[in-house]
C-alpha cells in the first residue's frame, strides 16, 4: 500500500499566490525521497501538506489510502523533524523526548525505556538530566531525532534538519539517519538545499522547480544499503552528483523564465 | 565584564554604600548642617531604635497592604491575561482600558476610591493593586502568546488538546514574562501602598510608614523621617530580592535570566 498519495494537490495562500500546482506524488513504502530545488519551488509547502499542516487548495492527500483521521494508529504513524530543533527549553533531554508519548496518553513507567532506547539509538544516553542549552546544534538535532523516533513512526517526515549545522556534524547525522532509517525500514521524506547530502541518502529524488511550485524531474538512485564513507568518496558518486546537479540547474531555469 | 568572585559580587555595592554613609556622616559633621536640615546618618540610626516599636508597627501595616495588594495583583492580572489571550476580539476591546488604569496617576484616583470604599485597609489595598496589576497583565499577556511556532505546529502534529497545549506549552513559554511582570509588580505595589497611605492621611492602629513620614514631617523630626524612609526603600529592595529568589528557582537551568556563570 502507498504510504502518501497526493492526487493532483495544489495549494493558493490566501494572498493569492500559488505555492504549488497540482502535484502527483505517491510514495511507496521504505522509500527515501528528497525533495530539492532552488527556493520558492514549494518543497517546504509540499512537504507541510504531506504533514498535514497545510490543507490542499484543490485536489487530495491520502496516508495509507485514508484520510488524516487515523494517522496515528499503529502501522500509521508520522513523525515530522523541523529545521530548527525545536525543542522545550525549560524541560531536560529526557522530558523532550517523551513529549510526543506523553501526549499520546503513555504512562510514564512504559515511555521511559523506550525514551531511553531513542536517545541511545543517537548516542545520547549520558544527557538525559540536560536543558537544551547544555548541548551543541548538533546534539540538539539528535534529540529531535530521538522525539521523532520514541513514538516508531513508519513515515519519517524532515524539512532540512541539517540546514543550519557544519559539513562534518551533517554528514555524521546523514549517517545515522541513514542506518536508522535502513534497519526500522523507515519510510522517509526529506527536504535538503544540499545535493550532496540528496544523493548520498535518498532512493528517488524529486527534483522541484518555482513559479509555480511543481514537480520538474525524478531522479532514481540504485546505490544499494547500506551506504557509508565509501558510497561518499566513490566515482559513482561523484557522477551521480553531477547528473542531479544539472538537472537541478535546468530546473532553476525553467522557473525562473516564467517570471 | 564579568565578576571574579561572587563574594565581590556581594561587597561591593556594600562597600559603595558604606562609603558614601561616611561621607554623609563627615559632610554634616564638618560642615555644622542642623540636623532638622539634614540630619546625619548616625542620628537616624539613633532615631531608628528609639522608634523601634511604632516604626515596626508601621512598616507592618504598610508591608500587610503591599503583599495584600501584590497578591491580588497577580491574582486578577493573570485572570485578566488568560482571558486576553482566548479571543483577539476581547483583548482588543479591553486592552485600552488596561492601559488606561495604567496611565491614571494613582494619586488623582485614591481619594475617589478612598470616598467609594469605607474600610481604610480594603480602600489601601485597592489603590495599591490598581498601580500593581497592569506589569502582570501585559506581561503575561505577551508571554502567552510569544510560543515557538514550530512547538505549536508540533503540538497540532501530535493531536495534543488546548488544554495540553495550554499547561505543556503557553503556560511554560509564558513564566519569564510572568516573572519579569512580578518583578515590576511587585515594586509599584509598594509605591501604591504607600502613595495610598499618603492620600488617606490615616493614622491609629493601622497607620503606615507613610503616615509616620507625614507625622514626623509636621513636628519637625527629621531623622523620624529618614528613618521611615530607609525602612521603605529597604522593604522595596527586600521584595525586589526575594522576586529575583523566585525567577531563579523557576527558571532555573534554562532560562537565560536566571542564568548564572557556566560551570
């Protein structure tokens, strides 16, 4: 069964402006998808809609051949990693990461192993008793990773978490997201500037161009899992990386000759 | 810049005030200034004890008003600000009468309410919570709204109910406003007591620090009034601390005003 099928999903903001045409996209379980291209191309605002923080204007979403109504179900469940870390700063490590089982009425005795199990599994177990200021930028994303992983989601949701971090903590946390998203069979969707970074994780690469938001090309990529170091230093990256980069750049053109 | 030691930290402002107390004392000294003038800060001392036991009862009755009116203060501003934040239409429609009990001087509104509210210590208490209230309500007004768009978002994600949304997330967000309003609280509470106390000009039992200043200023007891006075500005700065004690215990580990030096 597809895990997200958008038929024909568009949205206009109430200003006026069309951030997407109407797009079709149907993502197939265990996929790792990235969306790329140059800004205004809508990939934040598709990826909203996939989220369902945003309604379509036109058109559908549908999660596991349903509506949003029984997301959250066992087999359906979403969890969304955003830019920023976006963490509770007056609660420690551990606190932040149960938010989400907390919230799903969890009793505490049965959330904290599995808070326990998530922060190992990003080699955090030693700040459980932290404040989010007490650790770096790229430990802060490590603990929304953990929040995004305590509840097992199956459609692993992320707006350029890295975006803000240095090349080296990047691609360390692309490796771990990697090998997490290869052993739980995650499905996941992933928005990135980087090219490199889109290469190095995704199955398929959705390529987008602006004016109006769409979808410009796909781009499938065989490299089987897992990858590491080697997949990143090899020549069949370095082609892969430049296919994509002129396709990226054909479709920064063609969005921006409209205007 | 930043402290070396926190027992320098501390000494300071002692040794600061120690200093000018000095010079106080040797300026009126040497230059023969009469003490009805200006007294010296050896003969307030002096008048300080010997007053003791009114100046006590005094700072009692004045400090029962400001905690009085404090309280109330938070009590009804915090209501006022959850109200605010439920409905644009209501903070918008009451808002500008918020702000208009805060620009009225409470000296020109205390003998109106003086008149309205029989009860000396009930008329006191209200004059001071008027003066008090509004830091309380703006503040937490604006903390309730000041969450992280993305902690909202996350929180609409996750299907969390308003009232989760409000204990785990607006309540939280909220708490350094709301102490910072405290803060301010606090201090107008006091200035309000005692501009209230001024105004009713009451004496008896429940006479308050304001009206051992009036008192000593008709009999020409110069020190008496300083020595009220220094009992005032000491409550003031007490209540100023003991807001700083509270921030800190609240916000204490994350919140960057109650931040001490990293370890």
């Amino acid at each position: 069964m597809k895990v997200v099928e958008l038929r024909g999903a568009d949205k206009v903001f109430s200003n006026g402006m069309r951030g997407l045409a109407p797009i079709d996209l149907a993502v197939q379980p265990g996929e790792f998808v990235t969306l790329i291209g140059p800004s205004g191309c809508g990939k934040s605002t598709l990826l909203k809609l996939i989220a369902n923080l945003l309604g379509p204007t036109a058109g559908e979403v549908a999660w596991w051949g349903e509506n949003f109504g029984r997301v959250g179900e066992p087999g359906r469940r979403i969890a969304f990693v955003f830019q920023e870390p976006t963490l509770m700063p007056w609660s420690r490590v551990e606190a932040n990461v149960r938010l989400p089982l907390d919230l799903a009425g969890i009793a505490p005795a049965e959330a904290a192993p599995r808070v326990a199990a998530a922060l190992a599994q990003v080699e955090l177990s030693g700040f459980l008793r932290h404040y989010p200021r007490q650790l770096s930028g790229g430990m802060r994303m490590r603990v929304s990773i953990a929040r995004a992983l305590v509840t097992g989601p199956d459609l692993l949701l992320m707006d350029e978490p890295f975006g803000a971090l240095d090349e080296f903590t990047r691609n360390r946390l692309d490796d771990d997201l990697l090998r997490l998203s290869f052993e739980r069979r995650l499905t996941t969707i992933f928005v990135t500037h980087s090219l490199y970074e889109a290469v190095f994780l995704s199955t398929r690469v959705i390529v987008m161009a602006a004016n109006p938001g769409r979808i410009y090309a796909e781009f499938r990529i065989d490299e089987p899992e897992p990858r590491g170091d080697d997949f990143r230093s090899s020549a069949r990256f370095a082609e892969l990386s430049r296919e994509l980069s002129q396709i990226l750049h054909a479709a920064s053109v063609a969005g921006a000759a409209v205007q | 810049m930043t402290e070396r030691t926190p027992g320098l930290r501390a000494a300071a402002p002692v040794a600061v005030g120690l200093l000018i107390l000095a010079l106080w004392e040797g300026a009126c000294r040497f230059g023969h200034v009469p003490p009805y003038l200006f007294p010296t800060p050896s003969a307030i001392a002096l008048r300080l004890v010997e007053q003791w036991p009114v100046l006590l009862r005094a700072l009692g009755s004045t400090l029962l008003i400001t905690v009085q009116a404090f309280v109330l203060a938070v009590v009804l501003g915090t209501l006022i600000a959850f109200v605010f934040v439920q409905n644009k239409l209501i903070e918008a429609s009451f808002f500008p009468y918020a702000v208009l009990l805060q620009v009225t001087p409470v000296v020109a509104v205390a003998p109106l309410i003086i008149i309205l509210v029989k009860n000396t210590a009930l008329s006191l208490t209200i004059c001071a919570t008027v003066v008090a209230i509004f830091p309380v309500i703006s503040n937490t007004t604006i903390g309730l709204h000041s969450v992280d768009p993305g902690l909202l978002s996350y929180f609409r994600m996750n299907k969390a109910t308003r009232l989760e949304t409000l204990l785990r997330l607006r309540i939280p967000s909220a708490l350094p406003f709301f102490l910072a309003g405290l803060r301010i609280a606090s201090g107008l509470a006091l200035i309000g007591a005692v501009v209230a106390e001024f105004v009713a000009g009451t004496g008896g039992q429940s006479a308050g620090l304001a009206y051992q200043i009036l008192q000593a200023g008709f009999q020409l007891d110069i020190p008496l009034m300083f020595a009220a006075l220094f009992l005032i500005a000491l409550t003031g700065v007490a209540l100023y601390l003991a807001m700083v004690a509270l921030n800190n215990a609240v916000l204490g580990g994350w919140h960057e005003s109650a931040r001490t030096e990293e370890t």
